[in-house]
C-alpha cells in the first residue's frame, strides 16, 4: 500500500480544508458551511449540496464531471443533511498532482476536510483502489503504471462503522469472483486508512491542547 | 455565499493602527510576509505561499501551429482561476473582476514584458511551436493576490522544462518522453517582480504598506487604490503605474 500524508486546516479561509496524498498524487480539499445558499438552490428540509474539483491544468471537462458525481453520491449519504435546512455546503477539490489515484485522493481528502470542517455525519468514510494484473493478482493502490497495465481498475468508497460500500467505480472487466475479491481486499485496506485519519485528527486536536 | 462584511470598528481600528505606525501581524509597514515556494513532482508545478495565501501555477506544453502573424515563435496562454476554495464568496465559473485583474497583471507582466524568449520555443518555422499554457489556481485569498500570482507563474515557468523534440528531414516532429532525452529548461530573459503597495491617506498624510493582508486591502480599497510596481532586474529600470490623486510621498524603499 502506498504512503498515505495529510494536512488539515491548510487554508485559513475555508471553514475546513485537507491536504492529501496518496503516493504520488495528491488532492487539496475544502469545505465551507453549512452557510448561506442562493434562493435557487435552497431547498425547505436539509442542506444544499454542492461539490466541484478542479483539474491541475486546462478546463473542467466530462472526466471531471464523473469524478464530482461520484463524491457528491457519496457526501451526499453521509452527511447529516436534514439537520440544516436551507443552507448549503461546498466542498471544492483541486487536484495538485496526479499519478493515477486521483478518486481515492479525492474522496479521502474531502472526508477529512469535513471532519476538519466539523460538519456533522452519519460516518467517516474512505476510498480504496485496487486493480486486476493480467495475472489475476490484486493491487492495491497501484501506480499510474501499474494501472496501465491492468485489466480492471476498481474504487469501492467505504463507511468507517461496517465498511459497507457506498459508492463503487469501475473500469475494465471485472467478473463476479474478481469484484468480490477487489471488494473484500479493500475493505482490509480501508481499516489502514481509518486508522491514519484517526491518527491525523489526533495529532490536530492534540496541538490544539498544547496551545491551550 | 456572500462576502462577510467588513465592520465599522475593524475598518477604524486598522486605521488608527496604521496612524499609530503598526499593523495588526506586527509587521514593519515595508515588510513582506514570509514567502515559501513548494515545486511539485512534475516540471512546471509550483505552490506559492505568502503569508496566507496560497496560489498554484502549474505549466504545461504542446506542440501546436504558430500564429501566421508570427511564424517563429512559440505561443503563451495564461489563465486564472478562483474558486469557492479561495474564499466562501467566489464562484468558480462565474467571471469576476478579481479574476480579469489578476489575468490582466499577468499578461502584462509575463506576455508584454517578453521576459521569456519565444523564439526559443520555436521547433519548425511555420509549422510547428511550443505553446506553454500557465494555469494559476488561487487556493487561498489572505490578500496581495496580484504579487502571489505573479511568483507561482514566473516560478513554475522557470521551473517548466520541455520535452525535447527531434525535426526529421521530411519534416515529421518526434517528441520525446522525458525518459528518452533530457527535457529542455526554458529561458526567461528578466524576472518580473511584482510589488503591490496599499495606500491609506489619514488625516492628510498619506501611508505606504508593503503587501497588503485581506483586510488591509479591503479597508484601503475603501480609501484609495493599490501602485503596481514592476522592476525588470536586468536593466534595473522601475515602471510605475499608478492612479493616487494626491501628491506623493517619494517611495524610498525600492531596491536600487
């Protein structure tokens, strides 16, 4: 698995922001909100939901769009939305630097984006991606290369509680023997995961006691 | 969102602050906040932070036909972009005056400047040139975005190399992967530096503050405009643009 870093709070005017790499790519996220929302978006029982990310280089285009539905599918489940009724909540992605994981780092820097946020949730949630070598072996987290080279690319997103999924994304062929393999090897990845947010929002509130 | 209003007592007690002859980060009124440059692992990937804020300038190249007008050179593009990650009140899409400002500084001081030799950037007369395309992202609006802006793109144009490219005898372009050949850095003639001064005239006399922080801005804005000052560091001459109706103070902190 490749080396997972991330900082929080690194934008001084988002109500909450996480810097997060994955290996080689790396994912800046923000999150602001529950706040004010146009009259027409406002919805009369829970919040507005409002997700973009941003390519490094050149315009937001029909990749860019797929990615945004994705997480917004995601957020959108796990974020207690009845409880803020005519409000609405951004959460804006840049991509810094791709080497192939882009969702997953995306994915994983908006969670903790929103726990530095303090916006309210059912659960925390992670992504995992893994792909299919010809050779029938999984990997996860693999690299742009490795990526290249394989049959099938999944990304299942998983809640911190029971690890179910609540979204998937695939490319390739993938039989039901293979996805339910892909499945249960990022579900044992994903513990790592929640382990590391556990241990980066530690170490925020841990400074926080220093300075107090 | 909507902008959170600046408040009275914050516009006066930054005022009278500044009549006092301090600023609220404790900063000497000629000083800059503190600068750090991150370069990403791709060439032309560069993460500037002053003080607060942040911007992202990433450059990247294409081999493209040259202009009819001018065969023998290379073209630049620079784009900027404000999202709601900048600040709660932007709107990513939505054309802004900030956003037109800041791109208007840019081409100025990176296009009209010809700080970087286009001809260079030249593979096959009238065929084919390199177009460097710069995206600047604001990622965090602390003030004194012009100057941010301008440091990320000439650092990731600096930092950008090229692929290095073959011209074969028929004619056909064979661009190389960076693992083949050793890529090409590209060369700026001069340095644009940008310095963005606020002015705050109080009781008839007039104050001078090195970047601006956001709310200095916002406040002075309320009184007066920002000088833009560009130096090109090779031929040690200074360009004023400026638009103060008062008569003033002769700046005595430029480099020389």
């Amino acid at each position: 698995m490749s080396k997972h870093a991330c900082e929080l709070n690194f934008l001084s005017r988002s109500d909450g922001s996480a810097l997060y790499s994955i290996g080689n790519t790396v994912a800046l996220a923000s999150v602001n909100g529950p706040g004010e929302v146009k009259k027409f978006n406002r919805l009369y029982n829970r919040a507005y939901l409002e997700v973009s990310y941003s390519p490094s280089t050149g315009q937001s285009m029909i990749g860019e769009r797929a990615l945004e539905s994705v997480i917004t599918r995601t957020v959108e489940q796990v974020i207690l939305v009845h409880l803020h009724p005519r409000t609405a909540v951004n959460v804006t992605i840049q991509e810094m630097q791709s080497d192939g994981l882009e969702l997953s780092t995306s994915v994983n820097a908006a969670c903790l984006s929103l726990l530095d946020a303090g916006v309210q949730m059912k659960s925390t949630f992670a992504a995992v991606t893994c792909c299919l070598t010809p050779s029938s072996t999984i990997l996860i987290e693999p690299t742009a290369a490795e990526m290249k080279e394989s049959v099938a690319v999944a990304t299942f997103v998983l809640d911190g509680q029971a690890l179910n999924v609540l979204s998937a994304h695939q490319e390739g062929c993938l039989n039901a023997e293979n996805f339910n393999a892909c499945l249960k090897a990022c579900q044992t990845a994903a513990k790592d995961v929640f382990n590391f947010y556990r241990q980066a929002l530690e170490k925020k509130y841990h400074t926080c006691n220093e300075i107090s | 969102m909507k902008e959170v209003p600046l408040s009275t007592c914050e516009k006066t007690s930054i005022v009278s602050a500044i009549r006092a002859g301090q600023r609220y980060d404790n900063r000497e009124f000629l000083e800059v906040r503190d600068i750090s440059l991150n370069f990403g692992k791709d060439y032309g990937s560069c993460t500037v932070t002053l003080g607060q804020t942040r911007v992202l300038a990433q450059v990247t190249g294409e081999v493209v036909e040259p202009r009819p007008s001018r065969p023998n050179e290379g073209k630049i593009s620079i784009s900027v972009h404000l999202s709601p990650m900048a600040a709660p009140h932007f709107e990513s899409g939505r054309s802004n005056d900030l956003v037109d400002e800041l791109q208007q500084i840019l081409e100025r001081n990176i296009k009209e400047s010809r700080c970087l030799d286009l001809e260079s950037l030249c593979v096959l007369a009238e065929e084919s040139v390199w177009q460097l395309r710069v995206d600047v992202t604001v990622l965090n609006h602390a003030g004194n975005l012009g100057d941010a802006c301008n440091l990320a793109s000439v650092a990731a144009l600096r930092h950008f190399h090229r692929p290095d490219v073959t011209v074969e005898e028929d004619g056909r372009v064979t661009i190389h992967t960076l693992e083949e050949r050793e890529p090409i850095p590209t060369f700026m003639k001069k340095v644009p530096v940008c310095l963005t001064y606020a002015f705050f005239v109080v009781d008839d006399k007039c104050y001078m503050l090195m970047d601006p922080s956001e709310k200095e801005e916002r406040v002075s804005n309320y009184f007066y405009e920002l000088v833009k000052l560009w130096i090109k560091v090779k031929f040690g001459f200074m360009r004023f643009g400026w638009l103060l109706r008062q008569t003033l103070v002769p700046p005595t902190c430029l480099p020389s």
